[in-house]
C-alpha cells in the first residue's frame, strides 16, 4: 500500500457497505448502528467526506457498480456478509468468555469501535497502518471509550514488528481469553509474513487464542471469479495478492504453526446465514472464513 495515503482498499470496503446501505434489496443488512459509525469516522478526514458525498449520488452508484462488474463481482455485498458472520462469530465468544478483541488491519471497520461501547468488560484493540489509523482515532478521540477500552494502535508493519507493537503495549494483556480478527488481511501477506504472524500470536497470550480470519483458494481467484481488469487494479494500488491456500491444505498448514482448524465456510455457506434461498443478486465466491484455535 502507499504509506502516505489511508488504504484505498480499506476506504473501497467503507464505500462498498454505503452503497449497500443504499440498495433496496440489501439495505436491511447493514444495521443503522453500522451506518452512523461508518458516517462517523469517515465525516472525520477530507478523504471520508469525499466517499460519503459520492455514497449520495446516483452517478458514482452507478460508476461503483460498473467498477465492481469489472473488478470483482459481487464483491459489496460480500464484505456486509463476511462482517455479519464476523460480529456473529465474535458476540459467540463474548458470550462464552472472550475478554480482548484485536483486530490486525482493521481499515474502517465499525465492530470494536461498537462492541466496546455495549461491552465494557471487554477489552478492544484495533491496529493499522498509520495512514488509515490516524483517521479513526480523529474520529474516537472524544468518545468516552477511547483509550479505556477501546485502544487503537498504529503501526506500519514493514517497519515494525506485531510483537514490538502489540505485545509491549500497556493495553494489551497476555493473559486474557483473545479473539483475533484478521479480515481481508492475509491475501496481502505473503505465506511467510503470515505463518510469522501465526505464530506471534500464540507466542504472545498465555491462553489458547481464538482466531478468524478471511483467506482465498488460489481457484477461487481465478478470472471467472474475478473481473478482467483487478490484476491491473491492484497493481496500481499497490495492494496486489500475494496469499493463497487450497481448502484441504488449510487444516495442515494450522496445524504446522501450532493452530487446530475449527471451521472453514465457503462463501455460500456462510452467506445462507443472511441471505434469502432465492436471492437473485450476484455472489462473489472467492473469499472464505477459517476459525481457529491456537495451541499454547
Ligand atoms: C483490505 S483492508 C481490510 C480492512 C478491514 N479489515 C476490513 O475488512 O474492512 C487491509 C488493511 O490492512 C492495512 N495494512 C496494509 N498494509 C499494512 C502495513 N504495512 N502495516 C499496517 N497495516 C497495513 C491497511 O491499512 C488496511 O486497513
């Protein structure tokens, strides 16, 4: 990614969940809570307002649309159901006495920024980049959670290192029950950086930690899958993909960095949770969801 601006995919995922916001036949998916939070931290920076004025014009709807037919169909409407089955899967685990939340690269996702509010036994961090970092702490700043149990760390990887930066972190504790969320993170990384990260992880609680995260089999990235011009895109932006995993290697790969496969749901699985049997619209099936257990 260019280290000076905030992630252009992670301000694409923001402007994708408006656009559905907006659409009649998905509207009902993206909850009001998702919405303000969204507008709040976008009113916050030029770039954000930027996204939120084209969000209420009928012109850049219809350029997102036709952008998305060529990148990757489908594609908005995936990440409301991959963030649905996230927040899913994380209140489980509150429930079931998960007391740190950390998302890597949590762009302008919404789901601490709005757990750390109903939930304030729970300690929440987010980390990214400082170019998309600094953006969310402009708009948290003032809010009662920020910095008590909310704590948003900024760090560019390529500089310095999870351990260095969450591990050290006075918010952040060892020894309570950790959910990691990785969400449209890994396809960036290359396997090493994410067998590295893999391994930080559980090198840094004292209980088994919980991890979700998003990958993709390398044939669910193929061309019919995908729009003509997203190689092109991504090259452009600086975001290309670089990590990939066939689903029966998946269990394997875990288990070699010291992790047990609990699930892994393709894209039409987990979208049966939210969507209508007969819903019509296009489904983009390159991306699946793995939960899984660290051994400590
Ligand atoms: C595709 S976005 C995903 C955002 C969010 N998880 C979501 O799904 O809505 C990838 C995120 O990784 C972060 N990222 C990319 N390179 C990074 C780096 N070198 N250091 C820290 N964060 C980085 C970006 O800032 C961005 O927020």
């Amino acid at each position: 990614m260019k280290t000076d601006e905030a992630s252009s995919t992670a301000l694409s995922v923001a402007q994708c969940i408006l656009y559905r916001a907006g659409q009649a036949d998905t509207a009902s998916l993206v909850s009001e809570e998702v919405r303000d939070a969204l507008h709040k931290i976008l009113r916050s920076s030029d770039e954000g307002k930027k996204i939120l004025a084209q969000s209420k014009s009928s012109f850049y709807k219809k350029i997102l649309s036709i952008k998305e037919r060529l990148l990757i169909p489908g594609i908005s409407l995936h990440y409301i159901l991959r963030k649905r089955y996230i927040e899913d899967y994380t209140l489980n685990c509150i429930k079931d006495g998960v007391t740190q939340v950390v998302n890597l690269g949590a762009g302008f996702d919404t789901l601490c920024y709005r757990l750390s509010k109903r939930f304030c036994h729970v300690n929440f961090i987010e980390i990214d980049h400082p170019a998309t970092g600094r953006l969310k702490v402009n708009a948290f700043k003032d809010e009662t959670c920020f910095d008590k149990n909310l704590t948003l760390i900024q760090v560019d990887f390529t500089q310095q290192t999870l351990e260095d930066c969450l591990g050290s972190h006075t918010k952040y504790f060892r020894d309570k029950p950790t959910l990691f969320i990785s969400e449209g993170v890994y396809i960036y990384l290359t396997e090493e950086q994410v067998r590295h990260q893999l391994r930080v992880l559980r090198e840094m609680t004292t209980i088994e930690p919980k991890l979700i995260f998003t990958y993709s089999p390398p044939d669910a990235m193929k061309s019919q899958n995908n729009g003509i011009l997203l190689p092109l895109y991504l090259k452009i932006k600086g975001e290309p993909f670089n990590w990939a995993i066939m689903n029966h290697e998946l269990g394997g790969f875990l288990k070699s960095n010291g992790y047990v496969l609990k699930s892994s749901k393709s894209p039409e699985e987990f979208k049966s949770n939210y969507l209508r049997d007969d819903y019509k619209g296009v489904i983009n099936i390159a991306e699946h969801i793995a939960i899984a257990e660290g051994i400590v």
